[in-house]
C-alpha cells in the first residue's frame, strides 16, 4: 500500500485551486518559507495523524485570500489522498488489500487498483466547524466525488502518520504516553510472566521506604491526625508507600542510544538538531 498524490484546495496557504502533489517511495518537499511544505505534512495529518487532536479541523487551517475584501458566509476546504497498491502484482498473501477491497477503484482498464480519501471541511462566520472524512468511489467528469461511502474509525486507524515537527524532540514521540510510539507498543505486551517479579521488587522498595526514620515518623503523624477525624473500620490507617510504583513502572522505560562519549547513558534529548 502506497501513498501515491495527495490534493489540496482551500487549506492554509493552498488556495482555492485544487493543488496535487505526487509522491514517490521517498520523497523531499524544499521550498522557501510559506511556500506550502508544513501544510502538505498537517494535511496528511488531520487526515491520519496517530495523535487524535492534530486530526482535528481547525480554524486557522481555512485559507483566507490576502486581497479578500469582505468576509464570506463559509469557508471551504477539502484533501484528498490517492493510495494504490503495488504488492498486487506479486503473488501471495498481504495485510493491507483486504482491509480496502471493498473501497478499492479502477480508473483505468488494467491499471492500478486505488483507494481515494477526502476530508472536507466548512466554517461559517460563527466559527463552527462542520467536517467529514469519507471514500470517494465514484466521480464526476470533472474529477469531483459522485459517490462516497463514511470512512468508519477504525478503518481511518488502518492509515497512520506519525509527524515530527520542525522543533525537533523526539521524547515526545517515543516516551510512555497513549499516543507516543513507545508508549503504544508497551501498553500492548503482554506483562503477566513479569507481574509477579516486579510485585516482589516494588513491595522491596516499600519496605526499604517504610523503614526510613523520617518516613515512619510521617507515616505515624498520619495515623493519629487521621483517627482524630475519622472513626470507621475501613481506610483506618493512612501511611506513606509507593502503591502507585508498579503501575509507573513503565513510564521510567526509555530509548538511549549508546555508547556515549561519556561513558554515561544518554536519553534522546542529547540527539536534538538544534
């Protein structure tokens, strides 16, 4: 499955005739400040960023002529992305056919089997934003949508574009959070041959924490200054631990790239381009 052009009208600085931009395996988008570049990654994104909040439509994404002269009612916006798929040619099995066969086109007698995406967006003066992300499976003569089917969630999931942005930091995108890539691939092993051992070093450390003086001292001011307020049989005993230890567990995990210059263990941050 290939990202094969993706088309642009109406979004930040493309205007409001249609922009088509081919792609290859890899591709380089050089140009001068404003001249469209970041536009082309954020509309690939508010089309299948993993992250939920950069597909979102926002208001500066409405392109505003700079000789306009009145304000119009609404605001229109629309991209399309074109995905063939060349591992049709090849004999065997594969992962993604079968997921877009039911949305797949021909547009050409033996050509390459295509699935259109289109996301269109309207604003009015009150800066309500009405969107839509759906198939195109048939057009028009003049390449318009004649027919489109709404592109499900979790079938828009099977497209995903992870985006860097120009500043650089990489910790973000790979640290424990829901949409980081680390974060994701963690959540989803499977932990339960380890549970018990780490049970077993994180109730160490309670202990060793329990025992400290200052702590205990903490822990027992706790408990008298608590029983003058509450009186029940349950949560009766208040103390300082590290309950929340083992579940946080995971968010101590990091990439470092080694060895380092100073023989000592370097995180991402060390890698940023400044």
């Amino acid at each position: 499955m290939k990202l094969q052009s993706i088309r642009m009208c109406g979004f930040q600085s493309f205007g409001p005739e249609p922009t088509e931009l081919s792609l290859n395996d890899i591709t380089y988008l050089i140009g001068p400040n404003g001249s469209g570049k970041t536009a082309a990654l954020q509309g690939l994104c508010r089309m299948f960023a993993f992250d939920p909040s950069m597909r979102r439509v926002q208001r500066s994404d409405f392109h505003v002529p700079y000789d306009e002269e009145s304000v119009p009612d609404e605001r229109h916006l629309w991209i399309e992305a074109d995905f063939v798929f060349p591992e049709l040619e090849k004999d065997g099995d594969n992962s993604t056919v079968a997921p877009h066969f039911g949305h797949m086109r021909l547009d050409t007698a033996g050509g390459m089997p295509r699935v259109r995406y289109r996301l269109s967006a309207s604003i009015g003066v009150d800066g309500e934003i009405d969107e839509s992300f759906v198939y195109v499976l048939d057009l028009n003569s003049d390449g318009s949508p004649m027919t489109t089917a709404q592109v499900p969630r979790v079938e828009r999931n099977h497209v995903q574009v992870h985006y860097l942005p120009a500043r650089r930091d990489p910790a973000e995108h790979i640290a424990f959070g829901a949409n980081a890539l680390l974060g994701r691939i963690l959540r989803a092993v499977n932990w339960t041959s380890e549970r018990d051992a780490v049970k077993g070093f994180t109730d160490q450390i309670s202990k060793s924490l329990a025992a400290n003086v200052s702590v205990a001292t903490l822990s027992e001011t706790l408990r008298k200054s608590w029983g003058t307020l509450h009186k029940g049989s349950f949560f009766a005993d208040p103390h300082v631990t590290s309950r929340s230890l083992r579940r946080r567990l995971r968010r101590c995990c990091d990439t470092c790239p080694s060895p380092s210059r100073r023989q000592v263990v370097a995180g991402f941050p060390s890698l940023q381009i400044r």
